[in-house]
C-alpha cells in the first residue's frame, strides 16, 4: 500500500499545475463552502458534508419499479460471474491527492458523510490511506503511468476494462484491490480451487469461476464460505475532461465508485453514475443510488452473486415502496 500511495503522487511540478487548475474549475462551489454559505446543490457544513439526494417523483407499478431495479443493478456491474460482491469489512480511510488542502477536504468529508450514511465504517483521521482519489490534469497518462511503474496494481481489473482503463478517454476512472477470506475473517490462498456447480431447477447454474473457495448448502440457502473483501480503492479525476461540473458532484461521484465495486460502463438513467454520460440529466446522488449502497452493506457476504442480485433488487423495490414511489394495487 505504500508502493501504491507513492505512485499516485504527481510530481510536485505536475502537483502544482493541478492546483492551480482545480481552483480555477472549483472556485464556484468551494468559495461557498469556505464562507460557509452553500452553492447550489452543495451543501457543506463547517464540521463535514451533507450529501443531498435526488428523489426521483414519477409513481411506478410494482412490476416496472421491479424492471427499473433490475436494469440499475445490472448496469452498476456489481455482480460478475455470480462471484459474491466484494465491499469494505475494515474501515475506511481515504486520501485526496491533487487538490488544495481547502477542496481536498470538501471531496473526503463527503466520502466520509456517504460512508456514515449507508453504513461503511471510516477510520479517523490520521491513518493509513486505503482510498486514492487524485485529482489531475491527464488522466489517460496518469493510469498509463501507474500501470507501467507498478503493474500488479492492476490485477483485478477485468481483461476486458483493462483497454479503456489505459486509453478510453473517460473523465473519471477507477480500480479495485481485493482480498479473499472466510466468514470468519481467515484469509484464503490464491491457488486454492474449488469449482462447484450450482443445483439445476429455476435457479442459475454455472461455475464459481473467479473466487476461490467452495459452496454449500444450508437451509436451502446457497452459502460460499469465501467472501470478497475490498483492499483498497484508486480513482482518478481528470479535471480537464470533468471541466464545469459542481466540485459536490464530482465528489460524490468518486465517493459512489470508492465504496462500491462498480464496473464502468453504460450508467443506469436515474443514477448520478450517469453525471458525465451523454445526456445525463443526474447532478446528484439519487434515492436509487442511497438504496443500493445501503443495500449493499446490509446484504449477507457469504451469498452466490445471483443470489445477491436479488437481495439487492429487493431492497430497491422496498425503498421505493415505503418512500410511496409504487403505484397500490387495484
């Protein structure tokens, strides 16, 4: 990890460029902050972040609330290969490179007040970084340059994000760092095996093709006895390609991505994952995106991806029902 935390320092020529171009970019939303006034859609108080969250208004049916919730968590890329998800089991601690001391607090106080919110411990300040969120001015270099330094930092980056990571030209970027271990908090070997088909009937069948580890059966519950962990999580704002955009949106975007192991690609429609996709209209943390992180660290860790998927679109469906969002049956 401190292999890691030096790479993602720029030079300290390149770390002053940053700063000056984060101020230039940022001036608007943190010059509010600092007076203690809060800027449209930010809300910043003088002891930490009050993320606000965008409820979306239209009534479903219960079929369609079930369909949209399908699609978001299809479209985070939470669940891969029907592996369990990995989340944090040890409290987090980010770090943000890049910016003036004055925005690199907005970005981690509201990181800190997400995690608080949907329930991820964080370890107080000092202590040893396990987030990276840096802020610079190429983002492309900067991952290519990561990755040439230090390219075991990469393992867990899909072969198939692996192309875009490197040369896609996305505003923000990220990769993940897991661990493997018992339930029972126990590391598990690497090269330990175990490729167990899952019974036939209505349920998916396949083989657990990433996570090593076995499978068994409880109750009727289909209940790995390896859970996946998240290590630590690096994210990487292009300032330039994120130009014009509100500093507490930006910030929230990262935080969503810090917290959850999200896959990039098409964003669900009523999520701010869709903040820098074509026509996005979301600018802040939605009612979906509280839902599912929350969800998230609520779920059973030692559960088949499949079957996380449904916890999962379940507990999107309850929120929408208990905040009156699904249309009452006839």
């Amino acid at each position: 990890m401190r292999h890691q935390e030096a790479e993602m320092f720029p030079s300290p020529k390149l770390r002053h460029s940053v700063i000056l171009a984060c101020s230039a970019l940022l001036a608007f939303p943190a010059t509010g902050t600092a007076q203690g006034q809060n800027s449209p859609g930010l809300a910043i108080a003088s002891h930490g972040a009050d993320t606000q969250i965008e409820v979306l208004g239209e009534r479903l049916s219960e079929a369609e609330a079930r369909k949209d919730a399908h699609d978001y968590i299809r479209k985070t890329g939470i669940i891969r290969n029907d592996d369990p998800v990995a989340r944090w089991n040890v409290p987090i601690c980010p770090r943000v490179i890049g910016l003036h001391d004055v925005y690199g607090r907005i970005v981690e106080d509201r990181l800190r007040g997400l995690a608080k919110r949907v329930g991820v411990e964080a370890a107080d300040a000092p202590c040893r970084a396990n987030i990276f969120i840096s802020f610079v001015t190429d983002g492309k270099a900067t991952a290519r340059r990561v990755a040439s330094r230090n390219p075991t930092l990469l393992n867990d980056v899909p072969q198939h994000a692996r192309s875009e990571l490197m040369d896609g030209n996305a505003p923000v970027r990220w990769w993940y760092a897991t661990t493997l271990g018992t339930s029972d908090g126990v590391s598990v070997a690497p090269q330990i095996s175990a490729a167990e088909t899952l019974g036939s009937g209505s349920e998916p069948s396949g083989v657990l093709l990433s996570v090593p580890g076995i499978r068994t059966f409880r109750s009727g519950v289909v209940q790995t006895q390896v859970i996946r962990s998240l290590q630590s999580a690096t994210v990487i704002v292009d300032i330039n390609r994120a130009h014009g955009l509100p500093l507490d949106s930006v910030a929230d975007y990262a935080a969503m991505v810090a917290l959850a192991e999200l896959e990039p690609g098409t964003p669900p429609p009523n999520s701010l994952l869709g903040l820098f996709a074509s026509g996005g209209t979301q600018a802040r943390l939605t009612s979906f995106d509280i839902s599912f992180l929350q969800g998230l660290y609520d779920i059973p860790a030692a559960r088949a991806g499949w079957q996380q998927r449904r916890m999962l679109v379940a507990r999107l469906v309850q929120d929408a029902e208990q905040a009156g969002r699904i249309l009452e049956k006839p």
